[in-house]
C-alpha cells in the first residue's frame, strides 16, 4: 500500500480532495504545491499509518522504505543531504489531522541537527548566530515534544541566560548565548530522561514521527476532539518538510494571516508577522507581533507577492484562507492554508460579500453559516446608553460582550460554571490546557498575545468574547488580584469585557441584544427562497409575537395561554377560579377572566398581522397557580402564635386553613403526569369553555377591523381519541354559539398537540378527529424516555459524560426513539386525513439538527423561541440543501 506522498515543485502526488487520507494540512500543502505557489517540498505519511501505528504499536511493513525513499528524493531536489555534516538538510515534522485542530499536536522544527552538523550548517551559511538559534529551538521542541519534558525547563534556562546578559529579546542572543543555551538544553535532556540527546539524525526523525503518532492520543487532543465532536479513530497525518528559515536575520521573518478580517468578515488582508523569527513565535506571545500592512514597507517585492498568492488560494478554494508564510532572506514560502476559522459575523458577511464578488453561489452561502452561529449574531452587546468605565483596553479579539466573576484558572472558571455563576477568565495568555475553563467562562480577558494568538483563535471558535494582550494589567496568581494603573482586581470582583473593542470594564454592564444586519437579512431571504417547511414562533404576549415576526416567523406555533393567569391582576382571580366551592362560584370567577384573556388574544392576533396563530388551552396542574403549601403553614404559625382573640383574626386563620386544605388536596405526587392538558377540560369544561369564548371574541373583533383570521384552537395532552372528541364537542359548541351570537362567519380548527407515545401510536384515530396535529417534543421526550425533565439534572450530565447519550435529549431531538413516535404520528395522521397539517412546537423547534430531521419527514412547520426564529430558517434551508 501507498503510505507516503510526496509534495513539491516537480513532482506532488497528492491533491486538496484527500483530506481523509493526508490531512488538512498535507492535502493543502500538495494542492499549493499543484497550483505552482512556492511550498518547501517534503511529504504527507498518510493518516492510515497512524491509526495502524496505534493499534499495534509498530509500523505497517513497508513503510520505512517508503519514507527512506521520500528522503532520498528531499535529497535529490534540494541538493542537500539529510544528515550531512557539512550542509545539512533539515526537515520539519509536523502533524495535521482531517480537520485542524489548533494548537493540539505539536511540530518540530530543524530536525537533522547535531554537534557536528550546526557547525557545519554556520560556516555553510557564514551565520553562526541563525545555527545556534536553530539548533536550541530544535533541542527545546524536540525535548518538549518527543521526548515529553515540561517546556517551562528550557524556558527558564531561556529566562536566565537573558537575566545573565541583561537583554529583553531572543533576538538579542548572541551566537555564544545561544550555543551555551544549547549546551545547557542537552544537560536538561540527559537529567531528565537519563539518556543522552539522540545525534543520529534517522534516529530522531523516526522518533518525531512517532511522537506525533501519539500526540493523537494526548490528553488536550481527546479533549478537544470531544468538545468538537472529532472521531476519534481518524488519526493524524504526518507532515516531513524542508526547513526554511526565517531566523537568518533581519531580511527573514514569519507570519500568519488571514484573506479577509476573521472577526468581522470585512475583505482586508489581515495578519501579523515578525522579523528574525521562527515557528510559532508570532503566536507564542513572546514578542509583540507586526501588523501584515508594515510588511509593505519593509519588503514590498514579498508582500506583493504574498497578496497575490492568497488572492489566488481565495479564487482556488472559493473561501476566507487562514495562510502561515515564512521569508528567507526575502525569498517567501507558504507553509499552509486552510479555510480560516470565524466569528459569526465574519462567516455571515464573508457568505454574503462572495456571492457579490460572483465567487460562490446563493446555497454556498448558505452552507457556509451554521445556524447555531446566527445566535451569536443576536447575542449581547453592551448597551449604548450604558454609562461604564474602561479601566484598560486591549486587542478586540473576538466579539460579544461578557460580564462576570474574575477567575484566575481554567480548573477554577469550570467549578464557578458548574454552580452556574458567571466568569470571565482572566491570564497571562492561554494555552491549550485552558479549552475547558474557556468553554465554561463568559469571556476571556488576556495579558499577553495578538489576535491570532491561541486565546484569540479559540474564543472565536467558540463564539465567545475575548479581548487578548491587554498589557496594562498585570497579574499576580499567587494573590489572586490583578492590577491595572492604581485598581486591585480580585478574584470574584465583577467586570466586563467587550470582544468588539477591546475594552476592559470595571463592574457589571448592561447588555443589549442586537437586532438583524443587513447582511443577515439577505441571506435570510435567501433561505426563505428555498425552504419548504414553515417557521413558526412560540410566543404568549404581542411582545414576543412583535419580535418574532421581526425575525421572520410566519405565524405562531404554540401560544400557551397559562402564562397569562400569572401576571399580578390574574392570580388572584385565577386562585379564586381554582378555589371555588362549586360550578356556579367557578364560573363567577371565570366571567372576570374572560375580557382579560380576550384582551390578550386581541393584542396576540393584531401582532401576527393575520398570519395564523394557534393557542393552547391550558395545560399545566391548576395547583401550580396556588400558593405553595409550605408558605401557608409559615403564615398559619405565626397567625396562630399571635393569637385568636379577635374575631377577624379567628376568621383569618380559618380561611388560611380552608386554602390550606384545598391546596392540599391539589398537590400531587406527580403532577406530570397528573391532573393536567385535556384532563382538566374534561373535570372542569368551564374553564375551556371561557377560553375558547375569548379566543373567538377576539378574531370576531379584529374581522370587524378587517383582519382575516383563522383561530386554530389546540388541545393538550391528548392520549386517546375519546378525550379529544368529548373536548372538541364542547369546544365547537362554544364557537358556534359565539358565531351565531355575533352573527359573524369564520373558519376556524381544532387541533391537537401529540405528546403522549399512546396519542402518536394512535394518531390514525386522533386525526379522525384533530385538524392539525403539534408535536409537544418536550413533554413527549418526558414521556417516551420516562426522565422527568425538572429532575433530569441529577443524572443527565452524567450520562452525557460517559457518553451514554450523545445528547441531552430535551435540547436535541432523539431521532432514534422520540423521532421514531414522530415519524409513526406523522404517516399515521396522514392515513386517515391525508391533508392533516403537522407542525413541531418545544425546544427542538429551533434546534438545527431537529428541524432538519422534521423536514425529512415531513412536518410542514416547526415552531421555536423568537430569538431562535433565524436559525430555524436557515436550517430549513439547509434540509433542502
Ligand atoms: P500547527 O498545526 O500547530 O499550526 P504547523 O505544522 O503549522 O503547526 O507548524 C507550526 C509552525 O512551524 C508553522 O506555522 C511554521 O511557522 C513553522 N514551520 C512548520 N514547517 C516549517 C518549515 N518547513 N519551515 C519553516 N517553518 C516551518
Ligand atoms: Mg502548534
Ligand atoms: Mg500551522
């Protein structure tokens, strides 16, 4: 079998398509290479050697002489050989999975060094200085990379040197400095790992592969691999490359950048770089970085050339490229590209501004946008009107405002989030140890480091807030504060950040959500070009209607009607309904709540502007709108204790023990499953009754104002056909009386919400009955899984954990089983009224992966929380997509 590819300008064996088998990073160094774009040669061992490599702990056969073949042509086309000691070839190895994974596997640079051949390679090159600085970086990475030794060690042999000679810069080592520092380097080596530093060059390449190889299986790597949802049996590939340097002085140098902005997607060539460096320096935050633009002045032949090199990668791949270059001695080489990581709001307008340009097509776009991303775009920012203070400012590293608690460690933001406080994670720099406390604060504030540097790139990845190399504040761990000019911060102080501006705020600041851009407007239109299946919202008030529509929903979903008995003027007729002795006293109460709720289907109706609008009765146990009990007998005992001499307060303490009582005999031991939904229409048809009248009321008033409306009343809870036919008996019965009332004409439908697995495998007789059918996924994941969703806390985490699920099941839809008693309401349904109109309300109605899934089978509508109304639009799309 092939193992081995081999890439460069005579001859590339690979292409950008095998991804799979090269890795992001080989594929796309083949296909530069393809493109004729000026890459150092080397070759791509395939990821299939790794996966091989780490199931049996040993090579594939063949494999050895495949890679001795490799080098030998490196050999030939450079002219050098690997392990000469007069002009040595030096190699690069580097790591590079199916999709990047920054920061998780490490890369070793000047490989093929030794005492013998750094002489060499000075007096080969009349630079001793640049040999020496390769031969300790080399001694450092590989240390720290393969032979697995805290890099810290080397580091502070770094430190002292400096503190020796009195300089601030690695640059202003000198070649001595640097050669005791590589003297020093091999002492660490021999100290902890007992052997001496390996001079055969064969020798270390085959271990820097090997490292690589189980670098895969590294406890970061794992670890992000499990936060993004990698396969962990993919492998990765390793990439052999001739070294080029940019650490031969001041003409040399080596960068990172970005085609467009990647925070904003604005289309500016954007990046940094340094001079006399190498690697990863410009990330490492050891020195402050140049902004790409000076690179015009200082060596306008590379830059021009850099410019047209990504102008040509953008063409080629049809996308914002993410490229690392190095320039030796004025002389550029690409080191890599691949799609560049983004902010929403960049993927969104870079999506927008490339079907512009001409260079992708609409369904590109909208491919290129998660939906989950559009979330972010509506998520906070700090409110304009906001008074606040900046207290320092830093790189505006990735967008979004955050407020929260300083913390000062990854492990300690991760127990804050775990009790649900908010933090905002404040370092020196981060590092991929770091993912997790990332992931769980609100933002992440940075002392050192530019906008590419690790913090940067992972909180845009993630979404989340970042303002990196904010130098003004310095950090004592060890004290837990931070000082900046005469401020101590301490831990659990609040502030706030914003990603955008890089400002860092003391104390809480208000927070707006933005509304809709232009850009995203567009690509929303798109979307709606193309879906097929509806979006609806879930909204209770003309003020979430109002917002939704402003999203684009196209009518509501689910209007739950219980949450208007709780305002402030409600409850206490709402108690008084509940309380009542007998039908005549329920009624009484019932008649004071009947304008209020026609009132509030009059302001739902007027904000839907004539887009349908389906309302539920109600449908939580009537015990949730009482006092809770244990209140009671607080109040009771201490009434009691003051006394019954007076008669009020005898009469007090009695009614107190009535509601007492009564509240009681509500309570239940499962209300879940208890006395609720449709089981409270058939025991108390009043209270239907009374809604149904208001609802009908309301749509006769706004037809009077011309709007056309068509009122779809919705029964919960449904588990069997009876219960539905004895409901909408009533229901029905008190339309037509209103119509005929009224003398006004108006269609209307009744429908049911299928939530229950016995209403789903019924659904065939249900929908002899119901004219729509609403999938309540929440409760019919409750019911189908037996895991009470106000309890599931307890256990849920862990099964996500030990990956007993691959999901919570109440945000992601179990496509498996609950989607199973969907697909079965839905064809079911479907037999017996075949125009039955099928939508899906709850939380999964605005989830990407579930309103795909309820396109696949049919829906014609999913209905989601306002802010998530975008999402679900643009998921729609994609399904069809
Ligand atoms: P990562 O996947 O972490 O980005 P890379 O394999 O890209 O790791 O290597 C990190 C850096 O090492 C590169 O950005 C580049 O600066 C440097 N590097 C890698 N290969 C070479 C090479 N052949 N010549 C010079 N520098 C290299
Ligand atoms: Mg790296
Ligand atoms: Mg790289």
């Amino acid at each position: 079998r092939k193992f081995v590819y081999f890439f460069g300008k005579e001859e590339t064996e690979g292409k950008n398509s095998m991804k799979d088998l090269l890795g992001g990073k080989g594929a796309n160094l083949a296909e530069m290479s393809n493109l004729g774009i000026p890459v150092p040669p080397g070759f791509t061992i395939t990821t299939e050697v790794c996966v091989l490599y780490l199931e049996k702990g040993s090579y594939p056969d063949g494999i050895l002489d495949q890679i001795d073949a490799a080098i030998e042509k490196l050999e030939k086309v450079n002219g050098k050989k690997f392990g000469d000691i007069n002009d040595p070839l030096l190699l690069s190895v580097r790591s590079g999975a199916r999709v990047s994974m920054p920061g998780m596997m490490d890369t070793v640079l000047n490989l093929g060094l030794n005492d013998q051949s750094v002489v060499g390679l000075a007096k080969k090159t009349g630079n001793e200085r640049f040999a020496y600085d390769s031969y300790r970086r080399f001694l450092m990475m590989f240390g720290d990379v393969v032979l697995d030794i805290k890099h810290e060690y080397f580091e502070s042999a770094i430190d002292a040197k400096k503190n020796e000679l009195g300089v601030k810069q690695d640059t202003q080592l000198t070649a001595s400095a640097l050669k005791q520092l590589a003297d020093k380097f091999k002492d660490i080596i021999k100290k902890k790992t007992g052997s001496e530093f390996p001079q055969d060059p064969r020798r270390q390449l085959q271990m820097a592969i090997e490292a690589v190889f189980n670098s895969w299986n590294n406890q970061r790597a794992i670890r992000y691999r499990k936060l993004n949802n990698i396969p962990m049996d993919w492998g990765t590939a390793v990439n052999v490359q001739t070294m080029v340097y940019g650490n031969m002085g001041e003409t040399s140098g080596t960068g990172v950048a970005f085609t467009r902005d990647p925070a904003t997607g604005k289309k500016e060539f954007f990046g940094e770089y340094l001079m006399n460096a190498q690697g990863e320096d410009v990330v490492a935050g050891i020195r402050t970085p140049l902004t790409i633009a000076t690179l015009a002045q200082k060596m306008p032949g590379a830059y021009t050339q850099l410019v047209d090199i990504c102008q040509k990668l953008e063409k080629h791949f049809k996308d914002m490229q993410d490229i690392e270059f190095t320039i030796q001695e004025g002389k550029l080489y690409m080191l890599q590209t691949r799609n560049g990581k983004r902010t929403a709001a960049a993927a969104l307008n870079i999506a927008v501004d490339m079907v512009n340009e001409g260079l992708i097509d609409k369904k590109t776009a909208l491919m290129r946008v998660r939906p989950e991303q559009i979330d972010q775009l509506l998520h906070p920012m700090i409110d304009p009107s906001a008074k606040y203070e900046v207290i320092a400012t830093g790189l505006p590293a990735s967008p979004g405002a955050a407020v929260g608690k300083v913390v000062f460690t990854a492990e300690h933001a991760e127990e804050m989030a775990a009790l649900n406080k908010k933090v905002i994670l404040v370092r020196a720099e981060t590092s991929p140890e770091d993912i997790g406390g990332m992931d769980a604060a609100q933002g992440i504030l940075t002392v050192r480091g530019g906008m590419t540097s690790h913090a940067a790139v992972v909180a845009r990845g993630m979404g989340k807030p970042c303002v990196a190399g904010c130098g003004a504040l310095s950090i004592d761990i060890h004290e837990k504060v931070f000082t900046v000019n005469d401020l101590r911060i301490k831990e659990g102080d609040y502030i706030s950040i914003d990603g955008a501006t890089g400002s860092v705020i003391l104390g809480k600041v208000a927070l707006v959500t933005p509304g809709v851009s232009e850009e995203l407007k567009t690509l929303l239109s798109w979307a709606d070009e193309i879906r097929k299946m509806g979006v609806r919202t879930n909204a209770d008030t003309p003020h979430d209607a109002a917002v939704a529509r402003d999203f684009g929903a196209e009518g509501i979903g689910l209007c739950r009607t219980e949450h208007m008995f709780f305002g402030d003027d409600r409850i206490p007729v709402v108690r008084e309904m509940i309380l009542a002795e007998d039908e005549y006293a329920r009624k009484e109460a019932l008649s004071k709540l009947l304008p209020m709720q026609r009132e509030d289907f009059i302001g739902i109706f007027r904000a839907m502007q004539g887009y349908p609008v389906t309302i539920r009765l109600l449908d939580p146990p009537l015990h949730e709108f009482l006092p809770k009990h244990d209140e009671l007998a607080e109040k009771f005992r201490l009434l009691e204790a003051g006394g019954t001499a007076s008669q009020a307060a005898a009469a007090e303490l009695l009614s107190l023990k009535e509601l007492m009582e009564r509240v009681e005999s509500l309570t239940e031991i499962n209300p879940m499953l208890g006395h609720r939904g449709c089981r409270l229409g058939i025991t108390y048809p009043e209270i239907y009754d009374m809604q149904v009248q208001a609802i009908v009321e309301a749509a006769c008033e706004l037809k009077a104002e011309g709007m056309d409306i068509v009122p779809e009343i919705m029964i919960p809870l449904i588990c069997h056909v009876n219960e539905l036919r004895t409901v909408k008996k009533h229901v029905v019965n008190v339309i037509e009386s209103v119509l005929a009332e009224k003398n006004v004409k108006m269609d209307y439908m009744v429908g049911t919400m299928i939530e229950l697995p016995r209403a789903a495998l019924t659904a065939d007789q249900i929908a002899q009955e119901a004219e729509f059918f609403s999938f309540g996924t929440n409760d019919l994941t409750q019911t189908t899984f037996g895991f009470s969703r106000d309890d599931a806390g307890k256990f849920l985490p862990c099964y996500l954990e030990d990956s007993i699920l691959g999901n919570d099941p109440f945000a992601v839809l179990d496509q498996e089983g609950v989607g199973q008693l969907v697909k079965i309401g839905i064809e079911k349904g479907r037999s017996t009224r075949p125009d039955l109109k099928i939508g899906i309300c709850g939380e999964h109605g605005g989830e990407p992966s579930s309103v795909k899934f309820g396109y696949r089978i049919g829906l014609n509508y999913v209905s989601c929380s306002p802010f998530r109304v975008p999402i679900a639009r643009l998921a729609a799309a994609q399904a069809v997509l």
